[in-house]
C-alpha cells in the first residue's frame, strides 16, 4: 500500500468508472476539496482507499477483485491510518464501498463492524418554492460576513474549514448561505463537495433553532444558487435520517441510489 502525492490523485480516477460516482470521492480526486488517497500500487493502481476530510470517512474504488489489496489493506488501515485518525480526534473508522460488491467483511476480518445505509438525491428543477422573506440571511460568497460581530459565528467557520481547504476556496469554487436572528447564527448550508458538474449540498441547523423552516429556507437558495450556475444540486444522507430525508423530498429532490456501508471503532 502506498499513499498518493496531491498532485497524483488523478491517477485514480479512471478506478470510477462502471458505478454511480460519488461527489465526495471525485471533488477530492480533482483537488476540489481535502482528503488522502492510498493505492495497492504507485504506477497504474488497480483499487485505491480515499478519505474525506469533509465526511471525515472512507470511500474504496477499483477493482473489488484485487487480493493483494483486500489482504494488506486492514493491517495497513491499523498501523498507517488510525494513528493519523488518532491525532485528530476521531474514534471510528467509516468505509464504504463504490459499489456493492465489494465486501467490507472480508477487507476487515479483525473488525467488529457497524453497517448502515446512505441515500442519495439529486435535484433536476428548481426547488420547490420554500423561502421565507422572514429570515434575515447572509451570503457566504462574500466577504464581509467574517467581520460580523455574531454569536456562534464560529459554527458558521467550523463547517465551511471542514469541508474546504480555505475560505478563499469555498468563496470561489462554492455556494452558501447561514440564517441570522438578531445577533445569533441559526443555521448554514452550502457547497460541501464540488466537481466540475455536481455540488453536494453541507446543511446544519443549531437545535434551538430547528422545526422553524430555518433548513428548508437555506436548503432553497443554495439549490438555486447551484442550478442556476450550471450545477446538479446532491444531496446524501443516512436511511436513518428522517428529517433529511423529507427536506431532500420537500425540495423536489428525486432518489437516485442507496448505498451500504460500515464503521468500526478504533
């Protein structure tokens, strides 16, 4: 196993073709947004492990077949991979396959592993009408709303510096929008992957601000924002995860695909 050099992402992605390709793996393979990339081999990888720093999760992609990579990738992740996780805090390990036939039992047999189910959307029209003229908003593609004095402005930088290298990056590459009541942040949402024709849409809403359509209103614009510049708006959530699930369908969002996957702790 060897770990990729940013510049050679590339190398990977003809490893995406034959199944649904996921926005998270693609935007970090073509230097749009964070991550790591290992490979069972440097020159013509057959199979490759991408880590999301946005999902701060696993994707494998390639070849399902490649031995060599299934019997050395659970003993690479534990003396190579955890240590890193490690040192930024994390404690689980969440993988998941491109496709279905790749089985995440076999890859790790030392694992007592977690599964889980992922849904994904995508929207093909503009949003179903949702805005609400009530909620004061602030555009994120702009400057000035870092020298705001707001409280829980910090939640607002927690989500974008997850998801992006720089806020010059997201300015630039990306859409968003946060809700503002008085002098507190309420909620964000905004581009959380980008590739060259899809964005996946990030979406958060403080607690005590939720159920008063504060998600749907910024859900709204940002969809509009993305379709209008040319984009397919995504969006992915857990099978698990009601309330996202009925704000993708609220919006006109259409399911395309599911997805399985797995976590254990580390």
């Amino acid at each position: 196993m060897h770990e990729l050099s940013q510049q050679d992402f590339n190398e990977v992605k003809p490893l995406l073709t034959g199944a649904p390709i996921h926005p998270e793996i693609l935007s970090i393979i073509e230097g749009n947004n964070p991550g790591w990339i290992f490979v069972d081999q440097l020159v013509t990888p057959k199979s490759a492990l991408v880590w999301s720093k946005g999902m701060q999760g696993f994707y494998i992609i390639g070849d399902h077949t490649n031995e060599i990579f299934i019997k050395s990738l659970d003993s690479y992740v534990s003396s190579q991979i955890v240590p890193r996780m490690k040192k930024l805090g994390l404690e689980y390990f969440e993988v998941s396959g491109q496709h279905n036939e790749w089985n995440l039992a076999l890859m790790f047999p030392s694992r007592k592993l977690y599964p889980f189910e992922q849904m994904v959307f995508k929207l093909f029209h503009k949003p179903v009408e949702s805005l609400n003229n009530a909620i004061r908003i602030i555009n994120l593609k702009m400057l000035e709303w870092e020298d705001l004095d707001l409280k829980n402005i910090e939640f607002v930088h927690d989500n974008i510096d997850l998801f992006w290298s720089s806020k010059e990056d997201f300015r630039a590459k990306g859409y968003g929008y946060a809700a503002v009541e008085g002098t507190e942040i309420m909620g964000v949402c905004y581009s959380s992957f980008v590739t060259e024709d899809t964005h996946a849409i990030g979406i958060e809403t403080l607690s005590k601000y939720q159920n008063r359509g504060v998600g749907t209103h910024l859900a709204a614009l940002v969809a509009e924002d993305i379709l209008t510049n040319g984009f397919t708006p995504y969006w992915d959530c857990s099978l698990d995860n009601e309330a996202s699930r009925k704000l993708a369908l609220r919006l006109g969002f259409q399911q395309i695909h599911q997805y399985k996957c797995s976590a254990f702790s580390i």
